[in-house]
C-alpha cells in the first residue's frame, strides 16, 4: 500500500507543469481560444515532452503508461487548463485502438498517434441519446449482402446519420464512429465501432467552440463507405468496447478535474488571504473560513478515488473497475458542484468575470461532470452493481437471520 | 503508487484474523454487532485479552509494551477488530494519557502508570470539558492551588465519558488565573477514589449514561501527579489531539455498519419490493458507500504519508488530521439516519430493557437510540465546526 509517484511520474509531472507555465500561460490560452481553438505549437510541445506517447504501447512507439501515468498527465492537464486535444486523441482515441483494433489498426495508427502526427476523435453521442452510449440510431448497413455476419470480407458498410459534441471532431484525421448495425436504438448488442477518415466523401464536419474553452463538433454522415478494415473490434459487438474505452475516459477526466479544483482551491484561498473588506482580509470571516474547508474536503475525497480510479483502470477484474470508475465519478461530480460554486461565491463578483482563471476553471469542471456520464448516471450504475462489503456481510447476515 | 496490499501485509491480516476468531467470546461480538450496550467488565475483559496478546497499544513504542507495527499494519489491526466486532479499546488511557505521559511525563510517572494502562488496572477518564467551556476549551475554570507538596483543586468537569467505571482522570486545571488563558493551564493525574469527588451521571436522550459530571471540592492531589511543568498543560492537551489520527476515521466500523444497513433494509419492503431494490433508497446508499469508500482511500493515503514521513524522521499532524474527524463522523451520522429511515415506523418501540442483550428482541431495537446517541460524533473531541477552524488555520495561515 503505497500512494506515493514513482521518479518517472515525478519528473513527468514536473516537466509538464514546468512547461504549461510557462508556454501555455493563461493569457495564452486565451488566444488560443478566441483563435482557431488549439495551438499547432503547444501540440508539438507536448509531443516532444512525450505525452502522446504515454498511452501507447511500446511496440507501437509509446511508453505503455499505467493508468497512474494518465492521472499525472491528465491532472497536470487540468491545472493548465490545455485545451488540446488530448482527450480525444491520446486518452480516448487511442484507448479504442488499443482495446478494440487489430494489429494492422494498431500498427498503422498508434506510432503515428504516439509522435503527435495523428489526431483522433470519438464520435458517440447523439442528440437523443444523452449519457446512453447504447443509444445509437447512426446506421451501418451491409452493403452487398443482407446477411451481415457471413458477408464477404470485402462487403463493407454504408454509413449515415449525425452525431454531436464530438469533442475536437473538426481537429482530428480519423473519427472513431459508433454505429447500429442491427436491432433497436437502444439494444446494447447491434453496436459497430469504426474508425472513418474525416476527408472521406459524404463525411461533414461543423465545428464550434464549447462553453468550457475546448472545441467540438456535429458530424454528418451520408452514405460515407467503409471496408470491413474500418470495424475495431467485432461486428454488433462493440457496446462492450466502447464500455471499457468510456472507463479509461472517466478515469482521466477525474484526474483532470483533481487539477483543476486543486488550483481552484489555491486560487480561493490566495483571494481569500488577500481581499479586504471591513479592514480585513475576507478569510478571515468564519463562514468564509469554513466554506475553504468544505472545499479542501470535497477536493482530498475526489481525489482519493481519482487515485483509486487510475490503478483500478487497469484492472483486469470488470466488477473491480466498474465499482471504482463509477465511484470516482460521482466523487467528482459532488465535489465539482461544491469547489466551483464555492469558488466562484468567494471571489464575489470578480468571480463572475471572463478576466479571472477561476471562472474558467469552473466552466471546464462543471462540462467535465457533464461529460462521459453525470453523477446520477453513475450513481445509478454503482447501485446496480448491487456491491457487497467482504469482509462483513455474513456476520450482519447472520445477525439479522 | 501500488494500491494493494503486499503479500506480508495479507498475512499479518491473516494472523489477526485467525487470532480474533479464536478469542473473540460469541456473546461480545453477538452485543457489540447488535448494538448493544456493554458493561465495565465486558470492556475490560476484552481489554485483558488483547493485552495479554501484546496487542493493546499498537501505537505506543517497544520498550513500553508497544508492538513494532507500521503504520499500514496499524491500519490493517483496526481494520479487522471492526470488521469482526470486537468491543473498541477505551481510548482514555491507552490512546490518550498514555501518549502524553510517554511524551511528558517523568520517569517515576512512566514506570507507574503506563503498565497499569496497557494491564488495565487502572481505567481513566478525561476530565477537559466543563460547563462554560467546551469549543473553547482554554476558558476552562477549575482551579488548582499549590499547598505544599499538594494541589487543592476546586470546580466541575463535565462530559466526562464513562467516569463512573474510572480509576482515574486527567484532568486540564487552572493553576495561573493571572496569565493569558492558554498560559495558566496544567496537565494533572487525579484518583477517582480521592475525597471530595463526585460523580454524577447525565442521562443523554436515549437514556443511556454514558457522559457524567464530576465535581471537585477541595480534592488533595499529590504534586508528582503533576505532569511535565505547571502552566505548560495546554501545551499537552494539544500534542494529545494530533495523536493517533488516522483511526479517527473509523473506516472499519463504518463498513460494518454499511453491510448491517444493506441487510435491514433489504428485509423492508416498498412498493412490493426490497428497500434495495428502491432507487431513492439504493441512490442513497450508495451516495454513502461511495463517501466511505474515499474516505478509506484518503485514510490509507494518511497512513502511506506517515509511512514516508517516519522513513524521513518527520512528521506532525496536518489539515487530513481534522477531515478525517468530519468526514469519519458525517459517515457514521448518516450510516445511522439510513438505518432509521430503513425501518420506518418500527423505529418507534423504545425496549431499552433489551439493549443488553442481543438475544433479547430483534436486531432492529437498538436502531433509532443508536441514531440518537450518534449526533454526539460530530460534537465531541472537537466538534466538527472546531475542525472546521482548524483546516483554515492550517490552510490559511491567517
């Protein structure tokens, strides 16, 4: 039982931040933003300081991180408040090839995913479908033959219908699809996942800017052709893939939001020691005083099951992961309305302003809780799991027999 | 980071285990599951066996009948006394006074008292609180005045947990009203059976005793029952608070009670099905399962920091100190407002007759005195608003 960071992570963190300070500064950022949305500069930047590479696997020209190598990345991230796209490519995109492609996918797309020339996007959400990543109405039909599962190798899929809040759809090269293959819009089974060339015909891309800094996209579909090559993993199957991939960007996600709300908190607590009002500094009134601990509270919990999240990523055990990932996210969730609504109150109306980081910050926290999931989302998902406490079920059975 | 236990770790469990299977007596684990309330003698037999072992104080060093552990080892003990149910180790003497008397006191005082703590002989109670000081606790009043090789001390404790089965109580006494009021305080050891005591107890609202006043007219106290210097007591009580700070949170207890939660409510029906199976009542639960569930990961972050810090010589408690204290209490507060909630109507019957003995009626009676007796986590050893005061002070620095 060790929580403390290996060298490699402590010197990663370190380089990160060290960078993110100074290159990706605030005012920066803001450029970038009111920009074109990402910085081609700061991509390159974070490919030489070898973040790309953290989720890939070594025969694939990465490091083949853990998913503690994620947190630190991620929470770094978070504090930095980037808003590249990392996620979509690194975090998610690349999670898809890893655990859904074939070796012909991986080795065609990760080196080039790892030395920042290849950038992905997941396309999953629908209008309708809200956190439902089974409610899929995007079709795929077979194309030459009604029976799919015995189609010719080369019998590929037609693919048509729209999705939305693609994150960094417009940025990408490739966009990771899901789509329903058969049954109904919400059968779990029936789900394809396919890897699409955005510059394919039929394929319409319509960027805009999200609430949070970031930018993301509406996607159209059309009678847009792809091979069977294009299937990651197993045709109608591929609801259990995008379950496990949803879990690597649940666990990195939390990261980012412990980032933020640990620079949220030291923020509030540097405006705190600072603004007067009475002739005194504000934090030095009890109710403000005590809010700052609930918010060091609510921060110390969330980040204890981000921790517990990374680790349990990678567990192989599925009942294992599950009970962490959603427990994170709802640990986050609670935390992320009660650190940014704090934060935002405590700093009064200078709270409300574009001018001040902490407005930001609160922005991509609270979108980050909309993301992959809300926390009755996966509170409702960790009831389901019915979990038992081990150790002491039997004798409380026993009591009440 | 490495979030599971080593292979050592797993077998220190396994011994533990194996011992308290074997020494646990059914009918104390039967009442201490149950929710039942416990004698002097049943406490202290439990004590008795545990010190026999050699396990009683983890946290004090070798050379005064400490066991060596780690911190994660600690952890791990406590972890698995609560799992299976055995009756708390009082923390009077043991967790409090001990530690003080090891830190502070001289070795007459040792070589006295911390083998009758660790044996048993002798129980202590902590004489701190008093009618007009609580949260600020320094305001204290009971006065102790030098005559001689005696203090005569005069004036009220009030609080005091479990006074009437004490052999002794430390007790936080003014001996400087001239000085500022942190200034004129210090620490005393006092006979219970001295003359001029009385104890009188406070019947709480699920009328149980567990709380006392003790009152002191004209009590003789020896003055090598002083520990460390006069006026340095606040000094004392303060190294006491920051003591033993992980198992505050009560992590293994509290999962306990979870299980026993789940298992109530799902024998409650609604709607035709099991409380369980209701989503505002499962949403609840699992709201909570999830708090507890970061509040062991940040306990056990807690222990892997002391960990790291002991291998470097430092340490010192710090904000985490305080949030396990809120976090803990808030956990095991709602753990007991869910067991109300779950049985509805049946909380009403108050059969305090039974709450002696888990054969006696269902394991449902004690439930709602329980969930009485339970606002007092978030009011004692500082309340959770002093907690609160704290983690500012420490983050803020102001």
């Amino acid at each position: 039982m060790d929580f403390a960071f290996s060298e490699e992570q402590t010197q990663l963190r370190d380089a990160l931040r060290r960078y993110l300070s100074q290159q990706y500064t605030f005012e920066a950022r803001k450029k970038i933003i009111h920009g074109s949305g990402t910085s081609d500069a700061a991509w390159t930047g974070l490919a030489e300081l070898g973040l790309m590479g953290v989720p890939v696997p070594e025969p694939y020209g990465g490091f083949s991180g853990t998913g503690v190598d994620m947190l630190v990345v991620m929470e770094e991230l978070g504090r930095g408040l980037v808003v590249e796209p990392y996620f979509a490519t690194a975090v998610m995109g690349a999670a898809f090839i890893k655990h859904g492609g074939s070796d012909a996918h991986k080795t065609a797309l990760l080196p080039n995913v790892a030395d920042g020339s290849l950038k992905l996007a997941c396309a999953l959400t629908e209008k309708q479908s809200r956190h439902e990543l089974h409610n899929v109405m995007l079709s795929g039909t077979a194309q030459g033959n009604d029976a799919r599962r015995s189609a010719a190798p080369d019998n590929g899929f037609s693919l048509n219908g729209s999705k939305t809040v693609v994150l960094h759809g417009a940025q990408a090269d490739k966009l990771i699809v899901s789509a329903r293959t058969s049954g109904a819009a919400r059968d779990k089974s029936g789900i394809t996942v396919f890897v699409v060339d955005k510059a394919a015909a039929g394929v319409t891309v319509h960027d805009y800017r999200t609430i949070d800094g970031m930018r993301a996209a509406d996607v159209t579909l059309v009678n847009v052709g792809v091979g069977r090559d294009a299937v990651l993993g197993k045709v109608d199957e591929g609801y259990a893939l995008i379950e496990r991939v949803a879990q690597v960007g649940v666990a990195a996600l939390c990261a980012e939001a412990v980032g933020c709300m640990a620079a949220i908190n030291e923020q509030t607590i540097e405006y705190l020691k600072t603004r007067k009002q009475f002739g005194v500094v504000i934090g030095k009134f009890q109710s403000l005083q005590h809010r700052a601990a609930e918010m060091f509270m609510e921060f110390e919990q969330a980040r204890s099951l981000a921790y517990l999240a990374s680790v349990k990523v990678d567990s192989a055990d599925a009942g294992e992961r599950a009970r962490a990932i959603h427990a994170a996210k709802v640990r986050a969730g609670r935390a992320i309305r009660f650190v940014g609504q704090s934060a935002i109150q405590m700093h009064g109306g200078m709270g409300m302003t574009d001018e001040l980081a902490v407005s930001h910050f609160f922005k991509r926290i609270s979108m980050i809780e909309a993301t992959l999931g809300d926390t009755d989302h996966h509170l409702a998902a960790f009831a389901a799991l019915g979990s038992v406490q081990e150790n002491t079920t039997a004798q409380a059975a026993a009591l009440t027999a | 980071m490495e979030l599971n236990y080593t292979a050592a770790d797993e077998a220190f469990r396994a011994e533990i285990r194996t011992w308290l299977n074997a020494h646990l007596p059914a009918d104390l684990q039967a009442k201490v599951l149950g929710h039942r309330r416990l004698s002097k003698q049943e406490f202290l037999s439990w004590h008795k066996t545990v010190a026999a072992k050699g396990w009683v104080a983890p946290g004090w060093p070798v050379e005064w009948g400490g066991t060596g552990w780690t911190p994660t080892q600690k952890h791990i003990f406590d972890e698995e006394c609560a799992g299976a149910g055995t009756p708390q180790i009082m923390p009077f003497g043991i967790a409090m006074v001990g530690p003080v008397i090891m830190r502070f006191g001289n070795e007459g005082q040792k070589r006295h008292y911390l083998p009758r703590i660790l044996d048993g002989t002798d129980w202590w109670c902590q004489g701190y609180s008093e009618p007009g000081s609580g949260s600020d606790l320094a305001s204290l009043k009971t006065r102790a005045e030098r005559r001689g090789d005696k203090y005569i001390v005069n004036g009220q404790k009030t609080w005091t947990t479990l006074a009437q089965h004490a052999d002794m109580i430390f007790c936080l006494v003014r001996t400087d009203p001239e000085v500022k009021k942190q200034e004129g305080i210090s620490f005393l050891l006092i006979n219970m059976k001295s003359p001029g005591i009385t104890v009188r107890p406070i019947v709480t609202m699920d009328e149980d005793a567990e709380v006392n006043e003790v009152f002191f007219d004209n009590v003789e106290v020896p003055v090598e029952n002083l520990i460390g210097e006069e006026n340095k007591g606040w000094t004392y009580a303060k190294y006491l608070l920051g003591h033993e700070r992980t198992g505050i949170a009560r992590v293994g207890g509290s999962k306990r009670e979870l299980a026993f939660l789940k298992s109530v409510a799902a024998e409650q029906q609604v709607d035709g099905k099991s409380l369980m199976q209701d989503m505002r009542f499962a949403s609840k639960v699992a709201d909570l399962e999830i708090e507890l569930m970061a509040l062991e990961m940040t306990v056990l972050r807690v222990v892997s920091a002391e960990s790291h810090a002991a291998a470097q010589g430092k340490g010192g408690p710090g904000p985490e100190a305080s949030l396990l204290k809120v976090k803990g209490t808030e956990v095991q507060q709602r753990l007991t407002e869910l067991m109300v909630e779950a049985i509805g109507p049946r909380a009403l019957p108050f059969h305090v007759d039974r709450f002696d003995d888990p054969a006696k009626g269902e394991a449902i009676d004690p439930l709602a005195a329980y969930y009485f007796n339970y606002r007092k986590t978030s009011i004692y050893g500082g309340s959770n608003e002093i907690q609160k005061n704290i983690m500012t002070q420490m983050i803020l620095g102001l």
